[in-house]
C-alpha cells in the first residue's frame, strides 16, 4: 500500500515528536504521588485517539486509574479488531543509574531513552498511528476499538470489573496486544504466550526493637540472616525449585516445540556480553531460552533490612522484608501458587522469628493459537514488512489480563510486539529504537487488510 508509506514517510517526524510528549507524562502507577500524572496521561491518550480519526474517545473512572476508550467504526458488517495497551509505566528507581532523566525523552544512536519507551507508550502508539494512517489514506478495512489501561504494571486490579461492565461496548473478533518483544529485527518472532504472575512479600521480625550487634549479636536471631536461609532453601544444586508442589501442574513443552526453539537464532556470547555477566545461571537440563520460556521460575525481586545509610551503624534489626516473584507457566495458577508460596514461607519460619506474608498481586499464564485466521495475519503482515517469515516462541514476561479478556468476551489474543528484550525494560535506561517504532506503524495496517480479507 504505496498510500501508507507516503504518509507515513511525510508525518514520521510528528509521529515521533507525539511520542516524546507522551513519554514526558510520569504516569506511575504504583506511586500515589502521580495520581494527577495518570489522569493527565489518559486525557493525551483520549486526545490522541481523537486527532488519529477515531470516531469517539472517552475517559472511563475506575477505582483506581481511569481505562482510555476509543473507537472507530466503519462498518458493522466487517471484522472488529480490539487493541489493548497500558499507559502507565514502572517507577523509574534507581534513578542514580540512568544516563538521563527517565521522563525527559533522549535520542542517541537511533533509539529513544525514557521510562515507558517500550513498555508500553511506545508500542500502543504504533497503534494509533497505524489507525491514523489508514482513516487519512482511506484505507481502512476493519473496525478498531482500543482499550489502553492504567494499571497493568500494578497487576490491572479494576480492569476485570470495568471488562465485566462493558462487555457489549469491547465485543471484537480478536484482542490485538503489542506489549511484547522480537528476537530481533533481523530475526522477526511473534509470542505464542506469555508466563503467568505471582508476587508476594515476606516479612521477618526478630526481637521487638533495633538492637546493638555488640551487646545482643550471637544471643538473639537476626531476621536478615534468617531470611536469607529461608530464600536460598528455595532451589537446590541444580537451580530446581524446592517447594513442595511447585511443579505438580506444569505442562511439559513436547519434544517438537522443544526442537522449534532450539532453531531460534541465539548467540549466548552476544546475550552474555549484553548483559554484562561472565556465565548463565537457571534451572539445569534446559536452555536458556527454554528456561525464559517452557518454565516456571521464582525470583527475589528485593530486600532490606537494618541500616542501609552511608557509613556504619552496628545494628542487628528487629525486621527483614523481601519482595518474591514467580513467572508460570500453562497449567499453573496463580492463586494456587500463590497461596503455596505465603504457606511455604510461613512454615519455614526458623525459631526466635516470626514471618507474615501477603499477596501483591497475580495473573494467569496464557497461550494464543497459531492456527487462527488472526494470527496468520500477524505472521503475514510481519513477513511482509521484514522479508522474512516471523518464529512463533513464548515470551517470558506476563500480562495479567489475557486470560481475563478470553473469559470475558469471548475471544483470542494475538501478540504483535515490536520490542527488543535488551529494551531495559523494568530498569534504568528504558529504550525503544525509533526504527522498531517506525516498523510497527508501517506494519500494523497489513495486519487489519488480511485479517478482513481472511474473515
């Protein structure tokens, strides 16, 4: 479509430009702080949705962050394509470690520096970009509906009543996301799935009070040390987690899957380089890639305790808390998992502590079939703009919603995704190359042509 990539060619500075503003919004979900952060994101997303040719756009109260809706509707009779995106984005800490600031957008060498580069403002804007070059190319052979919520990176916790409520105004034919990422731009993949989520926090208390190392050290339990027993006991030698039942439900990859993730491009030197580590580490009889796949994993994602200020304070504290993930995998539940993890936790406790445990939030892991007529769209529109046929393999992040979206309305997910995994996502110096941007809104719009001309 030679329309399409003239206008796009013609409006490619502004497209990118709109973006940087959009990336200047500190919408952080998690901190109460940028409560007024989060409205002002969702009205731009609104105003956005309306200046790309959407027929109607509205900002939707939750009780939490509000969910930007928008639509345009050409024709009843033709397919309906629904987009989900997320505008909020993880806090920015440690901010000592970014090269710039991380709500004040930075080009260098062809890629964008910002909290929420990719993850997810950057990707759900191709979105609205491709809607509004095909409404000015008049192009547009499906009917497009966007959800773009608030809370994802906080587990989307009033996204399934605000689903529930407004079933008929979000019936589609299929659930567009792009919120995940490529193996590369040379080797372009689609996500066939993506792990589920539990997230718990622990917390150890030893003696009622901060005490002096000196005076009480060797008499009484220190929860730090206590803790950190308690989290090495969780894999053995071999990297395989020791929790009774951890892995009764888990779904053994076949050996032909097996087999297609192997043929994947993967360089383990460049991996290794890119992250700035000598070896890998994971769970032993497995790939990495298998590993960041086909299998569940449980992470410490924090940990304090006693004095952390500058200098030296003999303390032995009275608390020690810790912040616990764990990614699954088809047929686990988060709920079944989580509520093993917090009784787990609770019955290791060592003697002279006591451990409370609560549940942060969670989601269900989540497949989407390559035989659907939507899916060989995305694999058809992908090979039509990189030249080359994408590699179905299994994303190892999670969005909680997918499995809520199937309940609800009905219908499959497919994952269009134009990130990098070395995007940074989740740390300091978030980045999404201007190049990756560009492809998505070039490639978008085939999706909707051959998913119409397949329906």
């Amino acid at each position: 479509m030679q329309a399409w990539k003239e206008y796009q060619s013609a409006n490619k500075d502004r497209f990118l430009n709109e973006l940087l503003a959009l990336l200047r919004i500190p919408s952080v979900s998690a901190n109460s702080a940028h409560k007024n952060d989060m409205i002002n994101c969702a009205e731009a997303v609104k105003k956005s949705l309306l200046e790309a040719g959407a027929d109607k756009a509205e900002v939707y109260v939750t009780d939490g962050h509000p969910v930007v809706y928008g639509e345009k509707m050409i024709d009843p009779s033709k397919p309906t394509v629904l987009v989900y995106g997320h505008y909020d984005v993880q806090p920015p800490d440690p901010l000592e470690l970014w090269n710039s600031g991380p709500f004040d957008p930075v080009i260098k060498d062809g890629k964008i520096f910002a909290r929420g580069a990719c993850d997810d403002k950057g990707q759900f804007y191709m979105h609205v970009k491709a809607l509004e070059t095909m409404v000015k190319t008049n192009s547009l052979t499906t009917n497009i509906k966007f959800i773009i919520e608030g809370e994802e990176e906080i587990g989307s916790p009033n996204l399934a009543k605000f689903v529930a409520l407004n079933k008929d105004l979000l019936r589609a034919d299929v659930i567009l996301i792009s919120d995940t990422a490529m193996i590369s731009m040379d080797n372009p993949s689609i996500d066939i799935g993506v792990r589920g989520l539990s997230y718990i926090e622990v917390e150890v208390t030893g003696a009622n009070r901060d005490l002096h190392s000196g005076v009480y050290g060797g008499a009484v339990a220190n929860p730090i040390t206590m803790l950190a027993k308690m989290i090495a006991s969780c894999h053995d030698e071999n990297n395989h987690i020791t929790i009774p039942g951890f892995y009764d439900d888990v779904v053994t990859a076949s050996e032909e899957e097996r087999k297609l993730m192997a043929a994947a491009p993967f360089d383990e030197a460049e991996y290794r380089k890119d992250l700035g580590v000598s070896s890998l580490w994971g769970e032993k009889g497995y790939t990495t890639n298998e590993r960041t796949g086909i299998r569940p994993t449980l992470e410490l994602n924090g940990i304090w305790g006693g004095y952390t200020g500058e200098g030296a304070k003999t303390v032995l504290p009275s608390k020690a808390t810790a912040k616990i993930s764990a990614r699954l995998v088809p047929n686990q539940s988060s709920a079944k998992i989580t509520d093993m993890l917090l009784q787990y936790f609770k019955q290791i406790a060592p003697d002279g502590v006591t451990v409370k445990a609560e549940e942060h939030h969670g989601g269900e892991p989540y497949m989407t079939p390559i035989d659907s007529p939507a899916y060989r769209a995305a694999a058809k529109a992908i090979e039509t703009t990189f030249g080359k046929a994408p590699v179905p393999v299994r994303g190892g992040g999670s969005i909680p919603i997918c499995s809520l979206f199937e309940k609800e309305l009905g219908i499959k997910i497919v994952f269009m995704g134009f990130g990098l995994d070395s995007d940074n996502l989740h740390s300091p110096n978030e980045k999404y190359d201007i190049a990756n941007f560009y492809k998505g809104i070039e490639t978008i719009p085939y999706f909707h042509q051959y998913f119409a001309e397949q329906h």
